[in-house]
C-alpha cells in the first residue's frame, strides 16, 4: 500500500512539472514580400496569412504544424503581358530553435497547394528567423519558397500573435 502512495505521488509531481514547462502556443498572423529569382518577373508584391501550433519538446526546441496562405499579385510588363494572381496554400511540419528566449531559427516544410487555376503546387520550404517583441508578439522574416519545374520565391517580413 505504501509503494502505491509512493507511486502515485511520483507521478503526480511529474505530470505537475510537465504541465509547468509546456510551452504550446498557437499563432496566427500576417506576412508582406517581395517575390525574388523568377517570381519577380511575374509578380509584384505578396501577402500571406500564417497559422502555426508548436509543442515545446525540449527547453531549446518547438516542434509543430503550419497553414497558411499566399497571395502574389500577378505583375504587368512594359510590353502589357499581364499575368494572373499567384496563390498557394501551405501546409508543413515546422521547427524551431531557441539560443535565447527572444530569438529563434528554424523552417517549415511540406507542400503548397496551388490555388488558382493552372497551379500545381510544389514542394514547399521556408526557413524563418524570429524576434520576440513582447511575450505574445513576434516578428520575423522569412524565405518562403514552392518548388515545381522551377522556384516561386518570396522574401518576407511578418508578425505573429500568440494566443
């Protein structure tokens, strides 16, 4: 009987100092670019709209999901070819790594559905670095890239909310 009180008050204090360290969060916000390499020829100006859940593994390391969406604004050349909005649908496996509690780096992988007609999506990668401005505000700027028979490539600036 006793090595059950035992046990059971050594499970409680772990699943207590478990809840105590957990740092999942969820974030949402929005992101601004401008399209690089290729895309630039296309496309002017995006806007996009990141949805993330992270688990927090370790002290120094989040694991989690990311959705999201991009819109880049179809570009007009100077002999009038104009061309259509540009929209994928993101939907990745994310990391991050925190040296210090202010800053972080790490990437969102996975694949982005293309959206408008004649899109096919492609593989989708996007290595971020993150500030935190206050405990529940992050800005960060990111490469976001989709990869199919050629590279559409963004570099952005976002801020994200912690809820």
């Amino acid at each position: 009987m006793r090595r059950t009180y035992l046990v059971a008050i050594a499970l409680f204090a772990f699943v207590f100092s478990m809840s105590a360290q957990d740092r999942s969060n969820f974030k949402a916000g929005f992101s601004g670019g401008i399209p690089v390499g290729d895309a630039e020829n296309i496309s002017s100006f995006s806007i996009g709209l990141d949805v993330n859940y992270h688990w927090g593994i370790s002290e120094l390391i989040d694991l989690g999901a990311a959705i999201g969406f991009i819109n880049a604004f179809g570009d007009t050349l100077p002999n009038q070819t104009e061309f259509e909005d540009i929209q994928f649908l993101p939907v990745a496996g994310s990391v991050r790594i925190y040296p210090t509690y202010h800053f972080k780096f790490g990437v969102d992988g996975g694949y982005a559905v293309g959206v408008n007609e004649g899109n096919d999506g492609g593989l989708f990668y996007r290595p971020v670095v993150g500030y935190n401005i206050t405990g529940n505000t992050e800005l960060n700027v990111s490469y976001t890239a989709v990869e199919n028979d050629g590279t559409f490539a963004i570099a952005t600036v976002g801020i994200l909310f912690l809820f």
